[in-house]
C-alpha cells in the first residue's frame, strides 16, 4: 500500500449507530485521541440505524415474547429478559449523561415515551401472558406492569385492536407505560454532530475498500473517495468495523484468525406503514404479538406508534423478506462473495439446515397486498387496504458459524463482537437486539480492546453510566433512583402521552 498513509488513533468504520456510540464514548474516556470515521453514504445513521429502517423499539423486554420462554415444567424463563433490559438501561444512562453534558440536546427528537404492550390471543396464548406477567412483574424492572383479560379494559388500551373484534376467543394483553420509542436515526445523526464538532473527522462519501496490518502491527485502512474517485491510506492502532452488514466483508479482509469460518445471512424487514391520519390517531403504545410458528425471532408481529420526522406515525410488520445483499444499498452479490474456502463448509452446512427458513422468507417476499393485510387484521380487524402502504427496511445480517451445542453452520440470532487477540481491531456481527443496546456492545468493545486502560477510565464510565457493572436487578433502590434521574434528562414523564 501507500508510502504516505494518514495516522490517527482510532478508525470508525461506519457511520451507524455502534459507531457513534463507541466514538462518543470513546471522546469521553480519552479526548486527546484523534478519531477519523470513513461513511459510504452521504449521512450519518442511513442504513439499519435509520428510523426507517428499523422498529424503533427501546428493548428492554417489556413486551417482546420472545425474550421470555416457557421451561419444560411449564415456568417462565425470564433471564433473557433481565439481561435485555438491563443492557438498555445503560443506553438510556448514556445518553442522560450527553444530554445533562448540553453534548446533545432535544432528547425528545430521537426518545419518546411510549405504552409497550404484549397482544396475545387464544386460551394457551392467555396463559402464557399470565404466567408471564406473574414472573416479571414482581421484578423491580418491569415494575408497574399491568394485566388485563377483560374486553372493557383492552376497549380503555388499544381501541383500534379492539374495535369490530366479534370473535368469542380469550385475548389478554400486558401493558408498560415506561417503555419507549427510539428514533434511532436521529440519535446517530445528533451523536456524529456532536463528534464533528469535537473535532472527530467524518469523511462522507468515502467506501473501505480493504483493511490490512502493517508491519508495526497497526491497521492501514484503503478508503476510496466516492466523490473524486481518490484512494487515500489511513493508519491506525485501532479499528472499529461498524459496517452493519458490511462489516463481515470488511473483517474478512483482516485475514485475523478470528474472521475464519464466520458466515452472514441477510434477513431484509418491511414494514406498513398507515397513511390515514384518523387511524394512525386512535393508536398509543407498540403491540408485540406472537411469532407464528416456524417463523424466526425478528419477525414477530407488531402495530406501532413511531415518531418519526416529528410526527406521530403507525407502522406494522416487520414481514420478513430474503435478498442476497448484506446493506440496504448493496449488492445482489453480497452473498456469494461472502463465501470463502474457511466458511465454505459452515455455509453450505447452514445452507442445508435453513432450508425451511429460507422457504419461509421467499414465501414472505411473495406475499400479496391483500395477504399482508390479512395478517394487519389480526390485530386491527377493521383495516382498510387503502390506508396502509408498504415501505422497504434495513437488512440485518445473521451471523452463521459452528458451535457446539448445533453443529457446523448454525444459525445465530444474536450480535457478536468479534476482536483480534491483541485488541486493534474489533467488528460487530449479527443485529438483535440490536440498537437498544449500543452502550453495552460498545463498552464491552472497550472492556476487550483497551483492558490497559480501564483502572483509569474507570471512574469516568461510572460517571457516564452509574450502573456500570452493578447489577440493577439486585439494586432495586439504586434502579429507582437511575430511572428517575433518566426520565428527567430524557423527558421521559409518562404525562406526555395524553398531549401527543
Ligand atoms: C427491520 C429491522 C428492525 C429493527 N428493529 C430494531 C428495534 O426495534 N430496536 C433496536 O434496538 N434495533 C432494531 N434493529 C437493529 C438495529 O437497527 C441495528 O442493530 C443497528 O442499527 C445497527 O447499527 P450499526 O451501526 O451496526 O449498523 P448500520 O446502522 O447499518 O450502519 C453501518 C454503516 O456502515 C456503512 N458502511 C458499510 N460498509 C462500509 C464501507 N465498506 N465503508 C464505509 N462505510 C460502510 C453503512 O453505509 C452504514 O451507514 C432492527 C433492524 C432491522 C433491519
């Protein structure tokens, strides 16, 4: 590569809301660093992270199914759970500390208070729900949820899942009034507007191209100028690869032992969206329902209030969807040229086993209009077709590798941050759950690639995110007190609901 590389102390790859978060963070705990971010696009937070392209869903397990499991003696598993709301806690904390730091301002532009609610139908369905609601809510972190069977109550919750509903059958719902709808899109925007101005260079336009080690053991970074077609070099001691769906390309040319026989498989989402102001008006909270059988995790059903560009929206699905590209602006060729001679075994082992899932996902992309409205229908009965429209989301990249525990080319659901042994450079695979928890995924990039550092920085996380490895389960009081300090730097009150 070049003679003349440009040398900075950290590289950000990607311009996505991991990114952000790591750089904000990291702008924290060591100011004097040079930052450089390289972003393909012409913005900060266009693929996953976009408010678009993604559910907007502040997880934290208030509502989502499928983070609760019912064990074989019939019991609810709702460790899962836990953990999720827990890590979103440290994301709220986060962005308190930016907030009452004046480093960003208008929380209510990317965080809105918002009812989370699980819909379930079905007497099996009611049970489940019950036994649910029994074990969560004696936890001090779902405190406050309610549980409701009867018909006038739900009419009081969710008038338009209620309305022109005849049939006999038991339904049962949950509710949360402290859940949240995230605009995640406009979180990153304002985090990269906070680094550019901190002096953290963001380079728009710009596509890496390759990634290799030098011989001093730092990383040289090939980054084409989308703009005047330029190849620059750039030098660094550390690399995030915060890509999204690129990053698995991007990590696979580190050649580090630890991209080795890793694989991706794209699962696109696409939502409806109601293009009726009366209908989207009747609606107040996101309404998770139950997955149907066989299809996977992130295509649980939801009807959601969104905020989006300021104005109150309503969204359905996700409707899964299969394309072989790993970003929303990729290419058809993003799988196949994922497949190398180390992963070649994991993809085709993974290749055979997902068969029915990638039945499922092709039957999802073929589904018509009047399908998908079909299935708007078991939660508004009185949907009209000519309301709702739909509108294409991100991609999310499932990590495919081989474990222990199911065989050669598994199929993961999770995220994954992968490093190298010394440190220099991490990446992010996988995407649930996703946003809600950049804080924890970030903070455990630093906990892996600057360990050297972490007595000092130390006091400074905690200031930033007061939980930070303590438990706030078994801390009930101090829970308390973080939830209230959020809803004040956040203005989180539940009192805003009636006015929006
Ligand atoms: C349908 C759907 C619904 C979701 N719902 C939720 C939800 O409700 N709640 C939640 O918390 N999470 C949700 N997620 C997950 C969440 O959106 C992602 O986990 C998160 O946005 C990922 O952020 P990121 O920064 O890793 O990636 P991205 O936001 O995708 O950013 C990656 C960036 O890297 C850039 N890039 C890629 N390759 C290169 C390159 N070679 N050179 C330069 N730049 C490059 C891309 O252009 C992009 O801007 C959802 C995702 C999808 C797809």
């Amino acid at each position: 590569m070049s003679n003349m590389p440009k040398e900075t102390d950290v590289i950000l790859i990607g311009a996505g809301v991991m990114s952000a978060t790591l750089g904000s963070l990291l702008k924290e705990l060591a100011p004097n660093w040079d930052i450089t971010a390289f972003e393909k696009l012409d913005k900060a937070g266009e693929e996953s992270s976009n408010e678009w392209n993604n559910a907007g869903t502040g997880h934290s397990a208030l509502c989502e199914l499928n983070y609760t499991s019912e064990k074989q003696d019939g019991s609810i598993d709702i460790s899962k759970a836990v953990k999720i709301n827990e890590q979103f806690q440290l994301s709220r904390q986060f962005w308190s500390y930016l907030v009452n730091s004046n480093l960003i301002h208008n929380p209510q532009d990317f965080i809105m208070p918002l009812p989370h609610m699980s819909f379930v139908r079905g007497e099996k369905n009611v049970t489940f729900l019950k036994k649910r609601f029994a074990a969560l809510s004696k936890n001090p972190l779902f405190h406050g949820m309610e549980f409701s069977d009867a018909p006038e109550k739900l009419k009081e919750w969710i008038p338009l899942i209620m309305e022109g509903r005849t049939s006999n059958e038991p339904i049962a719902a949950t509710k949360v009034d402290s859940g949240t709808d995230v605009n995640f899109g406009a979180l990153t925007r304002k985090l990269f507007d906070h680094l550019e101005s901190n002096n953290v260079e963001v380079n728009y336009k710009h596509s890496v191209e390759d990634i290799q080690r030098t011989s001093d053991g730092k990383w040289e970074v090939k980054v084409h100028d989308n703009v005047n077609g330029k190849i620059e070099y750039h030098t660094s001691r550390f690399v995030f690869v915060g890509g999204g769906g690129g990053s698995l390309s991007l990590l696979q040319k580190t050649g580090i032992p630890e991209s080795k026989h890793v694989g991706g498989f794209p699962v696109s989402g696409q939502f409806m969206v109601c293009n009726n102001p009366e209908v989207v008006a009747q609606h107040q909270a996101k309404v998770y329902g139950k997955a149907k059988v066989g299809a996977p995790p992130m295509s649980v059903p939801h009807l959601d209030t969104r905020y989006i560009e300021n104005k109150k929206s309503l969204l359905f699905g996700p409707f899964a969807g299969f394309s072989p590209k790993f970003l929303k602006t990729g290419s058809m060729l993003d799988l196949v040229n994922s497949v190398k001679p180390n992963n070649l075994v994991t993809m085709l082992a993974a290749g055979t086993k997902e068969m029915p899932l990638t039945k499922y996902l092709i039957e999802q992309v073929m589904l018509s209009k009047e399908k998908r409205m079909e299935e708007i229908r078991e939660f508004i009965p009185n949907a009209k077709s000519e309301d709702w429209d739909l509108v294409v989301a991100g991609q999310r990249v499932q990590i495919i590798k081989d474990t222990e525990g199911g065989g050669k080319g598994t199929l993961q659901f999770g995220t994954e941050v992968i490093t190298s042994t010394d440190g220099s450079i991490a990446a992010l695979l996988g995407a649930s759950p996703g946003a809600s928890t950049a804080a924890h995924v970030m903070l455990e990039v630093i906990e892996k690639c600057f360990p050297q550092y972490l007595k000092e920085w130390e006091p400074k996380i905690k200031e930033m995110i007061p939980s930070y490895g303590v438990s706030l389960v078994e801390n009930p009081e101090l829970f308390r007190e973080i939830h209230a300090s959020i809803v004040e730097a956040l203005d989180l009150n539940e009192k805003k609901l009636a006015h929006s």
